[in-house]
C-alpha cells in the first residue's frame, strides 16, 4: 500500500508539471495509480490485449487509440476517451514492471503531445526510473482488493470540506492519536477510518472493526478484553482473544461508538489510559498498543448532558474529530462519487457504462440523499442494472427517483407527519405520566417497550422539550 502510495504522489507531481494525464500499469496490465482525470474518462478496467502488443516496443505513440487493431475487444471501441497516448514499457535487465502512459484527452493536449513527442519521452524516461526505483525491491505489484489509487481527492470528494479532511489527515499522518469521526448515516464513515489507518503509521498492523450497537451489552466486556478458559460457562478452551488484542500495533475502529453502554465506559476509559488489558477472568495483564478509531452518527454532546456517555471518555476519543457532511451539502463531489460507483460495480453488475445524460445527473442533483452515499451506490447498482444501453439516462433511475411524484419519498412524506405526530404524542403522553427525570424516562422507555436510548434519540429527533 505504501508503495503505491508513493507511485500514486509521483504521478500526481508529473502530472501537474508536465500537464498531462498520467497511468500506471502492472506487468499483467492491470491499473495501479492514475490521474483523477484518467480514471474518470477511461475508469480502472484495461483491455490487457492492448498491452501484450507493445510488450518490447520500448516507446509507442498512439495517435487514434480506440482505432487501432489491438483495440478490438476493447469496450472503447471507436469511442475511446483518449486522443493520444504515448506508453512506455518499464523493464529493466530483463525484468517487467509494467507500463507507464501519458494521456491527452483534448485535441489541444494531443497537439502539444505530438509536437513535443521528444521532450514527453524524455520525461516519460526519468518518470519510468523513479517508478522503478520504488519498485526495485518488491517482486510483483498486485492490485490489491481492485484498489486503484489515485489522488487522494479522487477517493473522498474534492468538495471544500472534503479537503479540509484531507488536509487534517495528511498533518496527523504520523500520529496515532485518537479519532472521532462523526456524520450521517451512509456519509462514509467507515471507509475514512479504513482510510486513515491504510495512510498512517500503523497500517503495517491489523484494523480490527467493532460495532458497538451489534453486540449485547453482556457481551461488551469479554470481546473487548477476551477471556480466560473457564471464565464462564461456554467459554471457549483456551479462552479467547478480545478485539483490543486482536488489534495490538494497529488500529481498533469502534463504530456506532454512542451506544457503547455507560456501564463499560470506565473500562474501555482506563484501558485507553494505561494502554493495559486484562482478560476476562484471567490473572495477568498485557500491554497493548492500540490506534483508536471512534465514529457516531448521533449527537454525543447530546448524550453527555443525559449523562448517558461520560465526558471524561469522550475527551479522550475525540482528540482529533473529524466531521464528514451529508451529501446533500457537499453536491460538488456527485459527479466524481457517480462515475466512481460505475467503475466499481461494473463487475458485479456485468455493465460497462460510459456516461449519464445530463437529465439523469439534473435528478440526483436535486435529489436530497438521505441515506447518503450508500443510497447512491444503490441507485447507481439499480440503474447499471436496469439500463440496456452503455449511457445511464433517466429511464434507469429506480421509480420514486425518475418520477417523483409516485415515489415513495413523496408518498412517505405525505403520510409522514401524521405518524411523527401519533409517536411524539405517545411519548409526550408517558413523559407526563411518569415524569422527565432520568428514572421517570427509564419507565417511560420499559413501558413503551423500547431502549432508554432509543427514547433519548426519539425526544432528540421529535424535538420534544422537557
Ligand atoms: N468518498 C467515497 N468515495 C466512494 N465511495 C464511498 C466514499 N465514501 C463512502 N463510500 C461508499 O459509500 C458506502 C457507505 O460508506 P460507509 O463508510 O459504510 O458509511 P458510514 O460508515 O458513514 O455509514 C460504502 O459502500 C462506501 O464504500
Ligand atoms: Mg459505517
């Protein structure tokens, strides 16, 4: 990851000096970094065909890619983004290590491309010997999980606030303090904390994920610390290892962190104090060294102030926050997150799709994205799905999307109210019967069947004052 990682901040570096689009291949032909403008014209999918042909061609200039015979089979057929492309095979003493190619993508890049074909393949060289000089001590460069990396605004947004989190990253890169990373639901929460870690210091170790809501609070203690052989009855033999175990010099991400319960906070509070822990059930303690992740779609101040989240946790798990914003106020990022989602689906929906009408991109725009970026990636599956063509229009959107008058966000909204109000009367109703205190509310939770931090997040949403 490093490694690409290097080869991706090159690139982006000649990229800019030299005013060119820039890829990199493996020697199997598979993308390993670009450009953000290459991915999102040519996506990460390569005709490998192509590449076997210029296999000992040393230099090739293509001035009609998409015409060409080795074209053929090529999903670009006759239609392909790129105006010229100058590639370069990366072999030293007899060793592959791919390809490297400058792209033009204009008629006006293609010019200068052309005319100065000299000065790009002198440059082409140098880039070819720095990228082979990070790669001189690794044998193979596999694409990892289909990752391609390219600049890091390409992964997250370009959006204003999207790069103020980049920057943030960038200048807590050496650093493992901890982090919590707040947002709606679907913002991309999980996916910055992984980020985060494939970035940092530790990304050598394991990221270990645990979601705070999906265990039983019963539970919480012995898969946080683990547990001794016989602690309890079905414990395992030889006992077990618990997360913070699991993710000893990496990174523990604790996500849906609010509803962590208040009885295991001091626990979690002192391990992340004396960075110590001790078995359920066992003797002796062992040290860990462990990068903490947090991330809440909920208010913690909030939960703060119900005394339902201790602050003294709190200050320790927030020392770097980090807030992603729903999509609906980060719109500038739709395009580039859309083409992002075709590139990534293209296989498991069996599509190559090369564009929307601007129709179909007017829709989602004006769209309000509750689920956020998940809800696109699903709309977007939907679409490659439905579409029988190789641009998305608006016929492929999913119902309450393409005709919104039908649509069940419309319909929802109708009889929304309605149901809002019925709920908050009830719990108006059980508030006033058994009053607002802390205790009053534990009653009014059992009696209405649910959580008292179900209800907590109830009062917050319906705005019930007390
Ligand atoms: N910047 C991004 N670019 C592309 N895909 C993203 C981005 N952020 C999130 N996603 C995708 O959106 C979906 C929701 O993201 P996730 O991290 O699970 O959100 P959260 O944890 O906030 O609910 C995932 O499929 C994820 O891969
Ligand atoms: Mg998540």
């Amino acid at each position: 990851m490093l490694l690409l990682n290097s080869i991706s901040k090159v690139i982006q570096a000649f990229s800019r000096l030299l005013r060119v689009d820039i890829a990199c291949f493996n020697p199997d032909g598979q993308l390993i970094a670009a450009t953000e403008e290459y991915i999102l014209r040519k996506g990460k999918k390569v005709h490998v065909p192509f590449f076997n042909n210029l296999y000992g061609h040393h230099i090739t200039l293509l001035h009609q890619p998409g015409k060409m015979p080795t074209c053929d089979g090529c999903h670009f057929i006759n239609n392909c983004p790129s105006k010229a492309e100058l590639v370069q095979d990366m072999i030293i003493n007899g060793k592959k290590y791919g390809y490297l190619s400058f792209v033009s993508f204009s008629q006006e890049n293609e010019r200068i491309l052309i005319e100065n074909k000299e000065y790009y393949i002198e440059w082409l060289s140098r880039l070819k010997e720095i990228i082979i000089s990070i790669l001189r001590d690794t044998d193979e460069l596999k694409v990892k999980e289909n990752r391609v990396l390219v600049s890091e605004n390409y992964i997250f947004g370009k959006s204003k606030s999207l790069s103020q989190i980049h920057n943030l990253i960038k200048s807590i890169r050496n650093g493992t303090s901890s982090i919590l990373i707040t947002g709606e639901t679907g913002t991309g929460k999980s996916l910055l904390a992984q980020y985060i870690h494939e970035t940092s210091l530790v990304s050598k170790g394991p990221f270990i994920e645990l979601n705070c809501a999906a265990i039983p609070e019963s539970l919480f203690e012995s898969e946080l610390f683990g547990y001794e052989e016989g602690a309890f009855t079905n414990a395992k033999r030889h006992g077990k290892q618990g997360y913070f175990e699991l993710a000893d010099n990496g990174t523990l991400f604790l996500d849906e962190i609010a509803d962590l319960p208040i009885s295991l906070q001091p626990k979690l509070l002192k391990v992340i104090q004396d960075g110590i822990i001790r078995r359920v059930g066992g003797t002796t303690s062992k040290k860990v060294n462990v990068r903490l992740i947090s991330a809440t779609n909920r208010s913690i101040d909030e939960l703060m102030n119900e005394k339902l989240f201790r602050s003294d946790l709190f200050y320790r798990l927030n020392v770097i926050p980090m807030t992603i914003p729903p999509l609906r106020e980060r719109m500038e990022d739709l395009e580039l997150l859309v083409m992002n989602f075709i590139e990534k689906l293209s296989e498991r929906t069996g599509k190559f799709i090369d564009s929307c009408t601007k129709e179909y991109m007017n829709i989602l725009s004006s769209y309000h994205w509750p689920g956020n970026l998940r809800e696109l990636e699903n709309v977007i599956e939907y679409s490659m799905n439905i579409e029988q063509k190789n641009v998305l229009t608006k016929n492929s959107l999913p119902p309450y999307l393409s005709n919104p008058l039908i649509g069940h966000h419309k319909l929802e909204q109708k009889h929304k109210p309605a149901l809002v109000e019925a709920e908050k009367e009830i719990i108006i109703q059980k508030l006033d019967q058994y009053g607002n205190s802390y205790s009053g509310k534990q009653l009014a939770a059992k009696d209405l069947g649910i959580s008292i931090r179900t209800l907590y997040r109830k009062i917050d949403k319906l705005q019930i004052r007390s």
